[in-house]
C-alpha cells in the first residue's frame, strides 16, 4: 500500500536548466514550519513530496489537501494523474518503487495559528498525513 515516504516544505521552488537532461528542481531555504509575515494573511511556499510502494508502471492519481487546525479545508489541489514510467527496468520490487513531486502552493490564505494538517491521498486513499506548525514570524 502506498505511503508517505518523504515531506519536505521551502521558502520556494526552482527549476535549474541541466542541459539536455532538462531542468533540476531545486528546494530554496527548507523549513522545518511555516513561518507567513502576517496571520491573518496569505502565504506561499514549497513542498517536495516523495511517496513508495506505488507501481508507477500502471495508472496513478495523487490529491493534496491541507486544512486548518479546526478542520476546515482550505486548499484541494484536485485529483492529478501521475505520469505512467516506461518499463525499461522493472528490477526494482514494487514497495521501493514510487515517486517525488514538487508542489508549488500559492497565497494559502491563513487565518489564525496552529498546526495545520496537510494530506496526501493516492488513488482516493489516504497515505499520509503531517501536521505542519503555522506561526507568525517574528520580529
């Protein structure tokens, strides 16, 4: 079953052209908590997420959610299908297959502090959830 294997938020997200093997993703100041400039207000950042034991050689959706700590949704990325891996090499067993992605949030409105929840589904099943902490940054 598949699962959360890595979770890491930055300040942003770039891309660093590589030549003919195309760009780079780069992850600019990781973050340990969000840290916005003003709550309430909005708030963009970075995250790399990285999930295992996904046959990546069949069809796969992945949908992001994130909601306060009352439980209110305050972002749905929607279902995004997972591109399909050629099968040149199928050595590696199933459960250390999977997948990183890269997801790019912007202006996630944030009203109060706290420890916001951010939830992973693949396939319409949970595979993880991080309570991220949300604080103020100070001055």
């Amino acid at each position: 079953m598949a699962n959360l294997f890595s979770f890491i938020l930055c300040d942003n997200l770039n891309n660093f052209q590589q030549g003919p093997n195309g760009p780079i993703p780069m992850l600019i100041s990781p973050q340990l908590a969000l840290r916005p400039p003003f709550i309430p207000g909005t708030f963009s950042f970075g995250m790399a997420v990285g999930i295992n034991d996904v046959n990546v050689h069949t069809p796969n959706k992945m949908k992001v959610t994130i909601k306060t700590p009352d439980g209110k949704v305050i972002y749905d990325s929607g279902e995004t299908e997972l591109p399909i891996s050629p099968d040149e090499d199928t050595s590696l067993p199933t459960e250390y297959q999977g997948f990183m992605m890269n997801i790019d949030i912007r202006n996630l409105p944030i009203e109060k502090e706290g420890a916001y929840y951010f939830t992973f589904l693949v396939n319409g099943k949970e595979v993880g959830t991080k309570l991220v902490p949300i604080y103020k940054k100070g001055q």
